[in-house]
C-alpha cells in the first residue's frame, strides 16, 4: 500500500471512529449496557479509548512504511484536536438535532 493511501485509510478510520460513540448505544458498539442508555459520560470515555485505537492503526501503518518518528506531547494534542473535530457531525446528529419520536401518540 502506498503511503498516501495508508494516511488516508488512517483518517477514514480516525473519521469513524471519532463518531462511532455518538451513532450507537453500546459499549464500543460491541456491548449492550443495561437500562440501553449511554451518559455522555460514557461516549466520551468511549471516544478517548478509541483514539488511542485511531492511533494504533496509524503507528501500525508507520511500522510498515519504516521506522516510527518519536512524537512529543504536540502530536497528540493536534491529533486529539483533530479527533474531537471530526467527531463533531456525530454529537451534532446525537445532541444538536431534533429527532422524531417513533411510535403512536
């Protein structure tokens, strides 16, 4: 794979990632909680974790191309900037937009 093509695999993967917390009601859309409610709480500890999983696959895909460049603290606050911008569409699906009761009133 070429490396343009692994960076943006990594930021499709970083895209949905970032909004996988804010589209479902399980645990890393895995685990079904009880009461079938997520906190916001919860997606953003959801979200730190899969982060950390966005950069996984990145440093993943570095090791491959050669070796991996030694980040300083400034690469993980732009990435996790970067992170949080992106999943910005999912929170304003799950918290800024009215959505319809479904159901007979």
């Amino acid at each position: 794979m070429s490396q343009a093509a692994s960076v943006w695999l990594v930021l499709l993967v970083a895209l949905i990632a970032a909004n996988l917390p804010f589209i479902n009601e399980r645990l890393l859309s895995v685990v079904p909680l009880p009461g079938g409610r997520k906190s916001i709480a919860t997606r953003l500890a959801e979200l730190v974790v899969l982060y950390f999983l966005a950069i996984g696959v990145g440093l993943l895909f570095e090791r491959r191309v050669g070796q991996i460049a030694p980040q300083g603290w400034e690469f993980y606050a732009i990435t996790g900037a970067l992170f949080l911008v992106l999943a910005f569409p999912g929170f304003t699906w799950r918290y800024l937009l009215k959505h319809r009761k479904t159901g007979h009133a």
